[in-house]
C-alpha cells in the first residue's frame, strides 16, 4: 500500500473541508453551548464522537484500501478460466467481482469505483469504512449547520432583545462581522457537503442493498434489457436477501467478510453467473464496434474550445480517459454520441514480434478513451478487410 496516498489533491481537498468545518463548529458551541454544564459536555462530547469517526474511518478507507487481486492469478477449479475474463496488465483472470482499476494499476477484489477523494477504489475490503465515513460525514455536517444556525439566529435575537434558541440562557458573546460572515459560509459549507456526500450515501446504501456494486449496476442493467431465448431469464446472484445483503458490508465485527474471490449466491446460481453474462456482453459490444478514421488531431483535453462550444458542453460526466488522436489514427468505436465517442486506438504492431507488443506487468497497449465526434469520420471498407474485434 502506497505511504503517500494523503498527498493528494482529493484527500487534501476532503481534510481541508473537514477541518475548516471542524474548526468553525468547534467556535460556534464554545459560544452557543460551551461546555460549563452537564447538557454542554454531554453535547460537545456528542460532535467529537462525529469527528472522530470521520477521521478514523476515512483514513482506513484511505490505507486499507480494497484488496487487489494476485498478479498471475488464475482459479483453481479446472475449467475455471474459461468462464474469467483475462486481465493483460495484470497477466492474470479476473476474479469474480473483481475489474481492473487504471488508476490503480491493479485487479481490485469487488470494485465500486475509484474515488479521488481517498485516492483508492472502494472495493472488498474497504467498502465497510467508506459507507460508514459518508453516514458519520452526514450526520456531522447537519450537526455542524444546525449549530451554526441557531447561533447566528439567537445572535440575531439577542441584538433584538430575545433569546428564545439560547440553550444555558446567558448573554452571548458578542460577534462581530467577520465572525458572523464565517459562521454563514459554515452553514453554506456544511449544507453543501451534507447534501453531495448525502446523495452518494444514499447510492451506496442502495447498491448495498441489492449487494450490488456500481459497475455490477451497469452490467445487470443491460443485462436485464438485452434479447434473450424465450423463458431465459437473467438472475443477478449475489442477491441474498436485504438483510444478508447488508450483513455482507456493515453488521459484521470485521472490516470485512471473505477472500474477496469466492461470494455467497442465490440459489440455482454459481460463481461464474455474472461472468458469464459480462462475456456475452463484451461479444455483442465487439459485434457493434464501428470503425472511425481521425481527420482533425485532438489532444485529448476535457474541454477542447477549439473544437467548438457543443463539444465543449456536452463533454461526458466520466472520469474515464480521453483518447489523443492525430490524423489517420483507427479508432474502434463502442459508445457513440451526437458529440463525442469512447473506443479502443488501434495500435501499430511491429512485425518483428509477430504483431505483439510486449509490455512490463502492470503495463498496457490498450488506448482507450473518449474522442470527439467532428475529429473521426466512419470508416467506409472499400476491399480492405478492417478487423473490428478488439485486441
């Protein structure tokens, strides 16, 4: 696990926030409720407990990180791999569950996602630590602004008299401007945080109970809407039950349960269900890959203004790559908009190694991304045989 993972600008950002909130809240109840009584200490003693799970479970998300799969890994059963994906970079199968994190390098046992904030993926391991991070993260943050609130609100009484919020009913102290303007932008702070990490909890809690992650999300989705053979019907396996489900990541002693390989399933379903469904996926995807030829050279920016003002405001929600192109460049398409497209750069193989490019573990020729629409036109087979299937 790398040391350095705090020196980041997701982690530092997501302290900084947390400190400046912290600091500013620890101001407002030594004005508004200081801790000289019985019902003072009960209530500062209430907000640490808030802050200290945030910081004691984002820092384990941040270093526990979710497990990696093995580099070289393969199933023990035989036959096993015939039912995996193989996983180039890491010269391995992907375990069940498990996808590759290029931001990581590496195989991540139960992928969610990668979050820049912990600089990590979310996955089996740590997923415990990241959901109870977002729910202490909520509960503070409305702790925060309800404090802040009825402080500025009793000062605001009190100047007119009345103290009908103030909770030991003694005079405030007197605030001046520059402390009233920070305990407002607190509030403003804390509602925003409270709001964007409420909603991600809330998409969290609702994959943990269907024990779905968000990638497997996308898979049972077109899973679900694909043609199948009448009386075929597609059951997601990890689905044990919502209380099961939620036994899995949050009521259990550890930090998490299993070896991050082998799962529980729903009955009439083993190991490889969703493996199988994810490899008939891929063949359909390259069975409606399209070929595009670059005539404009892109340089892979995520907002390219030169390439005009729609390119720019339609630019994907993703923080997948985005794929430099320069003139005749072959991209096999596999997800096309009006303005942009995501596929594979075919690479120039070097005929002295029998069309292989050889790469050090971890590495990858594979070039991937999103490209915009005006730099590629569809590539039209005029007697030239284009293999469309991906490398």
């Amino acid at each position: 696990m790398q040391k350095n993972r705090i020196f980041h600008w997701g982690p530092i950002t997501a302290l900084t926030i947390i400190t400046v909130l912290f600091s500013t809240s620890v101001l407002t109840f030594l004005i508004w409720c200081p801790p000289d009584d019985l019902f003072g200490v009960l209530h500062s003693l209430i907000f640490l407990t808030w802050v200290i799970n945030i910081f004691h479970h984002f820092f384990k998300a941040m270093y526990i990180g979710p497990g990696h799969i093995p580099f070289k890994w393969k199933p023990q059963e035989e036959g096993g791999s015939d039912y995996l994906q193989f996983c180039q970079p890491c010269q391995g199968y992907k375990a069940p569950r498990s996808h590759h994190c290029k931001a990581c390098k590496r195989c991540v046992m139960k992928m969610d996602h990668h979050c820049p904030w912990i600089n990590n993926c979310v996955g089996h391991q740590n997923h415990r630590s990241f959901t109870l991070f977002l729910t202490f993260v909520v509960i503070g943050c409305s702790h925060a602004a309800c404090m802040m609130i009825f402080c500025v609100v009793d000062h605001l009484l009190w100047i007119n008299g009345t103290m009908l919020l103030k909770v030991n009913h003694r005079a405030p102290l007197r605030m001046n401007r520059i402390f009233i303007i920070g305990l407002l932008f607190g509030i403003g702070l804390s509602i925003g945080v409270t709001i964007a990490v409420g909603i991600l909890l809330f998409y969290q809690m609702k994959g943990i109970l269907k024990n779905e992650t968000g990638i497997e999300s996308w898979i049972v989705e077109k899973a679900r809407l694909r043609p199948r053979p009448e009386g075929d019907i597609f059951v997601y396996p990890y689905d044990i039950g919502m209380f099961d489900n939620l036994k899995q990541i949050l009521f259990t002693g550890d930090d998490y349960l299993g070896d991050g390989i082998t799962w529980p399933v729903f009955e009439d379903c083993d190991q490889y269900t969703l493996t199988v469904e994810q490899l008939e996926q891929k063949d359909l995807k390259r069975e409606n890959i399209i070929t595009f030829k670059a005539h404009t050279e892109y340089n892979g920016a995520w907002f390219p203004l030169a390439h005009g003002f729609k390119v720019c405001y339609f630019s994907p929600w993703s923080e997948e790559d985005r794929l430099s192109v320069n003139i005749g460049d072959t991209i096999n398409a596999t997800r096309i908009r009006r303005h942009w497209l995501y596929g594979v750069k075919v690479q120039k193989r070097d005929a002295s190694s029998n069309g292989r490019v050889t790469l050090p573990l971890g590495e990858c020729d594979r070039q991937k991304g999103w490209v915009p629409r005006c730099c590629v036109d569809e590539f039209i087979d005029q007697g030239v045989t284009i293999l469309k299937k991906a490398q």
